[in-house]
C-alpha cells in the first residue's frame, strides 16, 4: 500500500512537471511571435504609421499613412489653386527628385498633402499632377477631411489659415521621413539650397 501511494504522488508530479513544461513552452511561443510581430509591423511612437487618419489620392484610391511604409518619404503641404509659394515648393521638390540617383529612386517617395480638400478633389489632384508631368507611381497626391488634414499639419508643423475663399497663407516645410515614418529632416523656406535635404535622402534611402 506504502508503495503504491508512493507511486501514484510520483505520477502526479511528473503530470504537473509535464503540464507546466507545456505551459511555459506556450508561453515562451507567445512571447516570441509577439516580438517578432512587434519587429515587423511596429511602429515607433513617433512615427506617422500611428495616424489613424485617412485620404484619397489622386487615383482615388483610399488609402492609409501606413500604407506608405518602407520608403522614404519627401513630404509637402500644398493647394493647387495657389499662384505663389505652391509652384516654388514644387519646383523644390522635382528638383530634389532629380538628384536622388537611379538606383535609389524607387525607394522613394514624393508626397503632396492637400491644405484645400473641399477644392482639391481627387480629380482635381490627378489634373494637377499632370499638369506638373507628375503622374508616375513616386509623386503621390493626398486629400483628407478638414480634422485630419489640421491633425497631420500640426505634425509637421505646419501652419496655414486661409484668407479668401480660394487662397491660404501657409508655411513652406519640405519634411523627410524615413521608411518607419520617423520624421528625419524638415527644410523650411522657397528656393533655398536643397543639399542637406537630398543628402538625407540618400542617407535613409540606401
């Protein structure tokens, strides 16, 4: 009897080692596919991949800030009905285009948010980019709702008010974000020496 009682405490032990063993298997299992989700789709918390906004580019497809990771990203706040400092930003901006080499553009991306939604419809957007023979997949055009549009200004630190129906003062920022949306460099002003921007560039994209 002495025996058999010593044999049935030992079989639940080695039951008990055996379902913690189980246990902590599972656990080390979860621990490690949540780091390993965490690597890939983790986005720091200074990153724009975190914006739960939304927009519609010039394709009108919509889409995510997210949907935007893993290339680098020249970012500028425009309206197409402006005469003035929109035209140098986009100058600016093709002309920063033009530096980046070859083998590097397609890790690229040149991105033009919208401070006028209500005028520039995804329509309107594609005809611009045409009219800026802006109309292959690097030059994205953007437009949000009025909330998201001042949510994603203050981000970059943008600031604009309009002053007649069809016209805005505004802030002359060409931002660069690298591939974790990470704001990297901001340039601010019209026609200024675009060399540190483009060095940026080239330094996240490589």
């Amino acid at each position: 009897m002495k025996f058999l009682k010593i044999t049935v405490f030992l079989l639940l032990a080695v039951c008990v080692s055996c379902q913690d063993a189980r246990k902590d298997n599972k656990d080390d299992k979860e621990d490690l596919k949540t780091d390993i989700t965490s690597d890939i789709v983790g986005f720091s918390d200074l990153s724009i991949y975190n914006l739960p906004s939304h927009w519609t580019d010039q394709d009108g497809k919509e889409i995510q800030m997210q949907d935007l990771k893993g290339k680098v990203l020249a970012m500028v706040m425009i309206y197409t009905s402006c005469q003035a400092a929109c035209p140098r930003l986009v100058a600016d901006m093709r002309n920063i285009e033009k530096q980046i080499p070859h083998n590097l553009k397609s890790q690229v991306r040149y991105v033009f948010v919208s401070i006028d939604p209500k005028t520039d419809t995804p329509e309107r957007l594609k005809e611009f980019s045409k009219e800026n023979k802006m109309d292959d997949d690097k030059w994205i055009f953007l437009r949000g709702t009025e909330d998201d549009t001042r949510e994603f200004a203050a981000v970059l630190a943008v600031n604009y008010k309009q002053i007649s129906p069809i016209d805005f003062s505004h802030s002359n920022i060409i931002s660069v974000f690298n591939k974790k949306g990470e704001l990297a460099h901001q340039r601010e002003g019209l026609g200024v020496d675009n060399e540190k921007t483009v060095f940026k560039i080239l330094e996240l994209a490589r």
